[in-house]
C-alpha cells in the first residue's frame, strides 16, 4: 500500500532528522567549543534552532509513526475499514514483533520529547569550556567546583 510506503519515509525522514541533529550538535559542532566568537555564537544559535526543531521533528515522528500502525492494520484487514476493527488493532501491536518494536520506538520518540521540553523549559544551555581555557576553580570547598552531572546527561540525551 503506498500510505504504508509514505509513513514508512516520512518516520525515517523525522527520525533522521533528529538523531542527525543530536550528532551534529555533540559531536561535528557543539556549543561553547570554538574559541572563535563567531563561531561559537553560531553553534549556540543552531543549538537553539534544533531544539525547537526537534520538538517538531518528534511530534511528527509520533504522527506518522500512528499512520505506520493504521497503514499495517489496514493491509491486514485488506481495506481501510479494517482501521475501526480493535481485535486487528490488538493483533499488531501486542501480538507481533512489528508491534514491539512499534510500541519501543514510540517509547523513545516520547522519552526524547520530554526530555527536550525539559531542557527547553528549563532554559538549560550546552555551553561547555574550550579545552585548552584554564578556569579558576571558585574559592572555598573542592566539592563548590563539581557541577551536578544530571543537567548535563538530560541535555546530551
């Protein structure tokens, strides 16, 4: 069926989008990384373009990926009002692999929406120190210098 075929590259096409975009802003071009000004004020402006993108990308990713499990009720049945029949509905999503792996990929199209409505409510920022810069460690306690580790694994994740 063609509506199976478009849902199939409209999820891979938003699913792309927003892996690509976490290796791009990881690893190719990080915020706070270049000692170059410009440079790095064009990371951080990408940076904040992606995330507001990348809440887009995975409201898309989950739409389609709905029409991806209706495309595949409807081949079952053979018709599109198969699409109102529960019994086929149940058969494919908890009674076969494509229904696991269906229900796993949508878990982690949610996980990686709300954790990007996280940092993105939060305001939090990637903004890392160039290697190379010394920062002075704040006065008092060795312990005052150790930032909290979970900011930072929500905002790679």
């Amino acid at each position: 069926m063609a509506s199976y075929s478009l849902s199939v590259v409209l999820a891979l096409v938003f699913l792309g989008f927003w892996v690509g975009g976490l290796i791009w802003e990881t690893w190719i071009l990080p915020p706070g990384r270049s000692a170059d000004p410009a440079v790095a004020a064009a990371s951080a402006l990408a940076a904040r373009r992606f995330r507001r993108l990348a809440v887009v990308a995975l409201l898309l990713l989950l739409v389609s990926d709905l029409g991806l499990v209706l495309a595949q009720v409807a081949e079952l049945a053979g018709e599109w009002s198969g699409l109102f029949s529960l019994p086929l509905l149940k058969a494919v999503l908890l009674g076969s692999h494509f229904g696991t792996f269906w229900l796993l990929r949508q878990a982690i199209a949610l996980a990686g929406l709300a954790v990007t409505l996280l940092v993105l409510g939060k305001g939090w920022s990637v903004q890392r120190s160039v290697p190379g810069r010394s920062e002075a460690l704040p006065a008092g306690d060795a312990s005052d210098a150790v930032r909290p580790w979970w900011p930072a694994l929500l905002e790679t994740l």
